[in-house]
C-alpha cells in the first residue's frame, strides 16, 4: 500500500533514492522495482533487517530491473551519514510526526538531496487525526508515538522555510481513516473487537484484490477523510553569479 503518488512524484531509474524511516520498506521496495538505487534508512534494527531481507528475495526473484540497487542501513534522521547533495529523491512517509526536531530532520533532508531533487513527505492528516486522538488516548500517548498533529499550512510553511518549493498536494487513504477510528474507540491493542476484525478483512481484500468500486469510492473519499496528507517538493538551484560578480555582492544585493 503506497502513499506517495509516484504519477505526481516521477522516478526515474538510476536515480538515487533515500527513503528515511523506511519502516517496513514499502515505499523503498517500490523504487526499487522502478530501477533506483535505494537506501533504506530506519533507526528500529529489526525492520531494517527484514527490508534487507526482502531486497535480497526481490533480487534473486528479479523484481528489480538491471542496475537497480538496493541497501538498507540503520541510521539517525536527525543526524544521516551522508555527504551533502547525495541524493536525487528522498522519501519520509509518516515519519514527522513521531520526532520532537521536526525541523532538523527536514534540515537534514534538504542537505543531503541535490539541488533540483525532489522530496515526497507524508503525514496523518488533521481531520481524521484529532478523530483518533479524541477517541484513545493509547493512540498517541505511547512511546515513540504521535507527538503532534499537522494542519497542511503549517506542515507546508516549515517545508518552504527549510529552502524547498512544495509543487502539489494530495491526501490518500480514506478507507483507512474509519478503521483507526474503530480501533481507538474498542481499544488500540483490542484486534478481537468484531467491527475491527470486519473492517480489517475488508481493507485487506481491497488491497489484494484492487477492485475499481473501491478504487472509485477511496478517490471520491480522499478529499474528505484521507487519512494522509502528502506534499511534493523540489530543492531548488541556487542562482548562478554573473561573470566579476561576488559573494558578498551578491549578499548585497538580495538584501535590498
């Protein structure tokens, strides 16, 4: 189940891609199939060892197209082991809003992705969150849980404020939102609840089976209760001085 839009977020292959708290690796898994060179980075070990088991059963199953990479590492989003501009693409999918610096992992994004790099950032969405939140407190009050709830304003003034340019928007999951809301009204951990086993065979026969009611009925429902909120960006160039221009002329000049 993708979040990020890969229609609105091209990928083209040998690009390559970090996608930072892979988590399962879905996402990662998926540039891979396209032909990336992909890191995947989470700081839970577990995980990442089973994403590295998977690309290992992707490639010797040739899922994955001729030059195609794939490396899963742990690693700390607030401080990556990267070089600056390492990066073509870089994907954080519900990820934000489980760390207190928000701002120095999007700091940290933006060094390492190359000027005119492409970022896709995913995170619950306002509506169907504070549903959630108002419903359980166990939804978030646990460790490494939510600690905030994004408006898609605030989330998009803190993406222009780190020097990226947002270039669309979108929300998805909307099937999804009723069944969190199910969950956190019979008990977070509570699977046995006979709404929540119902819905959850739902949600999984619409994602084995896809069929187009469903397809339909989550595109008319998105804009309502998607359960996701997901903005694309671009790092822009930084402007080229003109010949017996300096810096500090430059400086100068964007001051007045």
């Amino acid at each position: 189940m993708l979040t990020v839009d890969f229609s609105r977020f091209p990928l083209a292959p040998g690009d390559r891609v970090l996608d930072l708290g892979c988590g399962a690796g879905r996402h990662a898994f998926e540039c891979y199939r396209r032909g990336a060179q992909v890191v995947a980075l989470d700081q839970n070990g577990d995980e990442i060892r089973e994403v590295a088991k998977w690309f290992a059963a992707m490639k010797e199953a040739g899922e994955a197209p001729a030059g195609a990479t794939a490396t899963a590492m742990e690693g700390d989003a607030l401080a990556l082991p990267f070089p600056d501009e390492s990066f073509d693409v870089v994907i954080i999918s519900e990820v934000m809003e489980h760390i207190p610096d928000d701002k120095g992992v999007l700091a940290e994004m933006v060094r390492v992705l190359k000027p005119g790099g492409r970022i896709a950032i995913t995170v619950p969405r306002y509506g169907p969150e504070k549903v959630c939140w108002a419903l359980s407190d166990a939804y978030h009050e646990v460790e490494g849980g939510h600690i905030r709830i994004y408006k898609a304003d605030e989330l998009l003034a803190k993406i222009r404020q780190a020097g990226l340019r947002p270039y669309g928007t979108h929300h998805a999951h909307a099937l999804h939102s009723p069944y969190w809301w199910l969950k956190c009204a019979f008990g977070v951990d509570n699977d046995k609840a006979l709404p929540v086993r119902a819905y959850h065979k739902l949600l999984v026969w619409d994602i084995m089976k896809k069929p187009l009611a469903t397809r339909v009925a989550e595109q008319a429902l998105n804009p309502l209760i998607g359960k996701s909120f997901v903005a694309y960006a671009t790092k822009p160039h930084l402007p080229r001085l003109s010949a017996g221009s300096t810096t500090s002329g430059a400086s100068e000049a964007d001051a007045t």
